[in-house]
C-alpha cells in the first residue's frame, strides 16, 4: 500500500489517491482543497518537524524519513515518507507544492520532542504570543516619550509589570477569541486561512489568519483552552493588583491607578467580546475593528500613561491628549493587520455570520479600507510633529520625517500588492508585510522619541 497526496505550497491538499483514503480513513471529499497536510501529523511533530522536512526537500529535491501518521479515528500508523517538491508548470517555472509518498512500516517509529518544541507550542502556537508585539510598541512609545520628555517621569518597576500586564491581558483576549470561535463553527469552516509556513524566517510557521488552529491539530482541547484563557486572566489580575500597588505608593495617589484600572477593564471587555456572545463585536460590521482599534492604539497609550507615570496626570491635560495622540498611528497601523488577515477568511466568515468589514464591503471594494487606515496612521504621525517638537528636547525632527516617509512608501507598496492580489493565495506576502510594518514602524516610533532603548 503506497499514499500518494499533492499540496499546494500552504499545504491544501490537492490530490490523494485511493491507498491514501484507504490509510487516512477520510474521503477525497473531505480533503482536497479544504485540509491541509498538517491535519495527519500530531501538533508538535508539525511544529518541530515538518518545516525542517519541507526545506530539505526544497534544498536537496528530496526528503525521506520515517514519522507516523493519524488517522481519521485517531489511530496511530508507522510510515517511511519521502517529499518532494513539484512544479506543476515545469521545473523551469517556480514550485508550486510537494507530494508525500508514504508507505505504511511494522517498524514502530518514535519522534522524540524537543524542550523548545514544548515551550513554542505553549508559548506562541496555541497563544499566539508573537503578535504580543502589537500591544508592546505602544507601551514603549509612551515611555519613550516620556523618557525623552524629562528624567524620571516614569517608574521602570511599573513599566515592567505594566508590559507583564498587558501580555496577559492580550493573551488572555488572543485564547478565549480561539475558542468562541470553534464554538461558532468558524474555524471549522474556515479552510482558506493563511499560515506564514516557509514565506517568513521570522514567522515561519505561524498562523496569520483563522485563529491559532491549535485545537484542529490536537495541541490542546476546546476545555483546556477555556481553561488557559482563564488562568491567564488571573495572571493580568494579579500583574495588574501589583501595577497599581505600586502606582499609588509611587504617586501617594488613588487616580492613576483608578483610571488606569478604568481603561484595562475596558481593554478587557473589547477583547473578550470581541468574538463573545452576545456582543462578538467582530461580527457588527466595523464595530470589532474599531474595538482593535482602540485597544492597541489610544486606549493602550493611554492606560500606559496612567500606569507608569510618577505624577498625577489629570483627566483632559495635554499630557492625557498627548497620550491618546500618541496611540492613534499605532492603533491603525495594527487595525491594518486584523483587517488584510479578514481577506482570506472573508467566505467562511459570512457563512458563519462573522461579519467584519471585508465580509460587509466585499473583498473588491474592502481594499480601501486598508488605504484608508494607512493614510490615517501617516497623516496622524506627520501631525504629531508638532507635539514632539514642542515637548522633547533637540527632537531630530528630519529624521522623523524621512523615517515616517519611507514607512509609508512602503506601506503603500502593501497596498499595491493588496489591490492587484486580493483574490489569490499570493496575498499573504502582503499579509506578513503589513505585520513587519507594524514591527517597524513601532520601533522606529519608540527610538525617534528616545534612543535609551538602544
């Protein structure tokens, strides 16, 4: 017996021949074009593994090894496999995906699993823990205005716990957002997502769109990742007890650490039910991207100002509009984000009543949307000039200028991509440079107000 399957370059498989239903226990119906290889391999082998077998056989025009298999049931089958790329418009033209022979072996196979495999598929597999960076930079913006506005405006122990917080806190939304959404069907239909696999060095593997998918590959169950999500809202709660102990020892004050309580319960509330019933603000045609929107923008800032500043910031002072200036390009930048990852889930999304923007405007005219978030996010950082300049010492203002410039260039570039491609697989390049947009500009943003990060 000999299972033949083909795949595209994301893993969909394209074809399996009889041996291969025979072995896997599923019908052709069931797989091709809505499954991905992935779906046979236990979690953590496709973690540890399966990127490392693909590159070989990229590299070298073959791969074989010995794994095992999972069937439909569940049961556990020995196989010797060997990947190959293929080239469905010749070897002269680029790869367009692999096929993986595999022949069933008495031998029993064990695939030893390493300790960094354990701590990536806790930390960023089933969390998503590397899109934690979107709740960072705005963090460190506040900061670094503040330490470029004068010596010891901010306490570095509530920077820490507020950071602590905020990962939490992110977590905590990033986890109970993946299990709504399995109990609405929506990962379930949802065959057409976007996994960064080879594309990125720095995200390989990672899931840009469909949620973490960690309960479809057996990481973890629908229960335990209720449960996680709840002792991770019980680390934000007792990170944000001690946050604000030390706010008011620091201030010999209530009202920081009483907004800044205000604001991340309000963080919460948006995370939470940003998916959730009732609310699920995701599905009420923008209002989700306007949750992301103050959430990892002006909220964010804000709240952070309130944490860890050593005075008392008065309600509707320069420096409380400063800070929610301050989120704005950020906020956007990150909505930008969730909004070209809405593009790839936007059929399964309206079977399931998901009904963001791109599902409410359609793909075609969706791609304004993202113009329009774009300009938004350099228009607000250009009008920030003045704030900064008149707020911290010797700001290089031309740097900032040609920075944010450049930036933006290559913001628009994202867009041209997007408008050409909204409709094909080739988006994700897009997908994954909107996300390095974010990163760049965030840290870019974070050293243009103050270098003592460097």
């Amino acid at each position: 017996m000999k299972s033949v399957i083909t795949c595209d370059m994301e893993g969909v498989i394209e074809t399996i021949n009889e041996d291969g239903v025979k072995l896997f226990g599923y019908s052709k119906e069931e797989l091709i074009g809505k499954k991905r290889v992935s779906l046979f391999s236990p979690g953590e082998i496709v973690i540890q593994n399966v990127g490392m077998w693909l590159s070989n056989a990229i590299k070298h025009g073959e791969y074989n090894t010995k794994t095992y298999f999972l069937n439909k049931n569940g049961k556990k089958f020995n196989v010797r496999i060997r990947i190959t790329p293929t080239f469905a418009k010749g070897k002269n033209n680029p790869q367009t995906g692999y096929c993986g022979v595999s022949v069933p072996i008495e031998e029993e196979v064990m695939v030893p699993i390493r300790f960094s495999t354990i701590f990536i598929k806790w930390a960023f597999a089933i969390t998503r823990g590397g899109f934690t960076s979107a709740s960072l930079f705005p963090i460190f913006a506040v900061a670094a205005f503040l330490a470029g506005t004068g010596n010891g405006l901010f306490s570095p122990i509530a920077l820490v716990l507020c950071i602590l917080g905020i990962i939490f806190l992110h977590l905590t939304s990033n986890i109970y957002n993946d299990y709504f959404d399995v109990i609405d069907g929506t990962d379930e239909a949802n065959t057409e997502y976007f996994n960064a696999g080879l594309n990125s060095t720095v995200l390989e593997g990672a899931q840009l769109s469909g949620g973490s998918r960690s309960i479809e590959l057996g990481l973890i169950t629908l229960e335990g990742t209720k449960s996680l999500a709840r002792k991770m809202l019980i680390g934000a709660v007792l990170t944000a007890s001690a946050l604000l102990y030390v706010s008011y020892t620091i201030t010999s004050s209530i009202s920081n650490a009483q907004n800044a309580a205000i604001i991340g319960l309000i963080g919460l509330f948006l995370g939470y039910f940003y998916t959730a019933r009732p609310i699920r603000l995701a599905s009420r045609r923008g209002l989700g991207e306007l949750a992301i929107f103050l959430a990892f923008g002006p909220l964010l800032t804000l709240g952070t100002l309130f944490a860890i500043s050593t005075t008392t910031i008065e309600l509707f002072s320069v420096d409380f509009y400063n800070a929610i200036y301050l989120g704005i390009p950020l906020g956007l930048l990150t909505t930008n984000i969730l909004y070209i990852n809405q593009f790839p889930d936007a059929n399964s999304d309206a079977t399931t009543g998901k009904n963001h923007l791109v599902v409410t405007l359609g793909k075609k005219t969706a791609r304004w949307g993202y113009l329009i978030f774009l300009l938004g996010a350099f228009v607000s950082s250009f009008l920030l000039l003045d704030v900064f300049n008149s707020s911290i010492g010797g700001f290089y203002s031309n740097v900032y200028l040609i920075g944010i410039g450049i930036l933006f260039i290559y913001g628009l570039y994202i867009f041209t991509r997007l408008f050409k491609l909204y409709e094909s697989r080739e988006l994700i390049k897009s997908n994954l440079n909107t996300i390095y947009l974010q990163i760049f500009f965030g840290l870019f943003y974070a050293l243009a107000l103050n270098n003592f990060f460097i």
